[in-house]
C-alpha cells in the first residue's frame, strides 16, 4: 500500500506509544523546578501563563503535539480527538496573541475527553471558564478574537512551545512555577537525579530552619570567587 499524499502543510502522525505507567507516576511527584534543575536550567517554557485559578493544579503527561498557522485551530481539534486520557496537548502557534486557538467549548471537549492540560504558544479566549481551574492551562496570553479552521497545521510532529523543544511522546510536567518538557528518552536516567536533587533541597531546608541559613557554605562560595570574606 502506498504512503497517502498529504495537501502541503498538512500532516497527521499517529499517537506516539504510551509513556511506562509506573515511570509517570514517579514524575507525578516531581515538581516542575526539580526537572528543570537537573536538566541544567536550559530547557522550559518561558514567559506562559496559568489560566487556572487553583496554584495547587498540577498536570504531567505525554506530549501530543501540534504545529498550527497562527489563528487557526483546525489541527488542535484533531489532536484532541486523538488524545487519551491524561494526555498533555502541546500547541505551537508561533505566538501569536491576535486570535485565539482555544476558548470555552474546546475546554468542554477537554473535559470530556479528561485531557491532562494543554500548552498554547499563543493566545486563548473564553478566560472567566478557564479560570474554574478543573484543567491545567497554560498560554501566552488571551484576546477575544476567535480563529480559523482551514489549516494548515501539523500533529505529532517536533515543534517550538515559548522557547522550549517538544517532541511528540516527551513527558510535560507544569505546577504553579511553570511548565517544562522531559525527553523521552532522558527519563529513565533523570529519575535517580531528580531525586537526589529533591533530598538535597530537604537537608539545606533543615538547616536554614535551623540555622537561619548555611553562613560557612556561602562564605566558602564568596571566597572561590576571589572575595575577602
């Protein structure tokens, strides 16, 4: 059988193979700052916001991904009909903030479909029900201009979220602090780290309650970088 022709612009990938249960719900217990800092602070959504109200929703999940002309939504509604439960819907719209990509009836169909968040380079729309906080949401910004659905646009395929690399099946984690992407495949070997960068946090918490803070710690520091102290 023949490889089917897509129009230009247009491209639908399968569902990547689902993230190992027992590792996602490790990583649910990780907050979004841990997997960052062992990921070397380089990776990570910039400049997005919670829609939620809750501080408290979190979400973590395997990216579905989708590349989108900016305005349009066509593809999003694709990727959500293709998404399982607990999925994290990863929308790349250029960053565009004159027309929204989603808004009230699409967060029904989230629900509906018990989505596990979604992340909009770009804007949304319908706030006021965003803001209920049952769905984690996180976009650039927000305008009352809905969109087009005529494509172009892409799902599952490498794209660009506000500054961060996602790639379909990558596992997303967000929380009060942000949003960030973990590799598929780095996830296994990441584990170990962001646990032991988690009990690091805890004994340097013990001593600033403690103490009040590490004074010889940062004394040692001034002094490595060439300070009279």
């Amino acid at each position: 059988m023949s490889n089917p022709v897509w129009p230009k612009g247009f491209m639908i990938n399968p569902r990547p193979e689902s993230l190992d249960p027992e590792l996602l719900a490790a990583y649910r217990k990780v907050p979004s700052a841990h997997a960052s800092d062992c990921l070397g602070r380089l990776t990570g959504g910039l400049g997005l916001r919670a829609y939620h109200n809750d501080i408290g929703l979190t979400m973590c999940g395997m990216a579905l991904t989708v590349r989108i002309r900016p305005g349009d939504n066509l593809m999003i509604h694709k990727a959500m009909l293709m998404a399982q439960p607990g999925d994290i819907i990863v929308v790349d719209g250029a960053g565009d903030l004159t027309q929204a990509v989603m808004g009230g009836l699409m967060r029904t169909t989230a629900l509906t479909r018990r989505i596990g968040g979604l992340v909009i380079n770009g804007a949304i729309r319908d706030v006021a029900e965003w803001a209920e906080g049952e769905l984690p949401v996180y976009a650039l910004g927000h305008v009352h201009r809905g969109p087009s659905k005529t494509g172009p646009g892409e799902v599952n395929v490498p794209v660009a979220c506000a500054g961060m690399a996602v790639t379909p099946g990558d596992l997303i984690i967000g929380d009060a602090d942000g949003v960030v992407s973990v590799p598929r495949d780095a996830l296994s070997d990441l584990l170990p780290l962001v646990k032991a960068h988690a009990e690091h946090e805890d004994k340097i918490r013990q001593v600033n309650r403690e103490k009040g803070g590490d004074e010889v710690r940062f004394a040692e520091l001034l002094r490595s970088l060439g300070c009279p102290v």
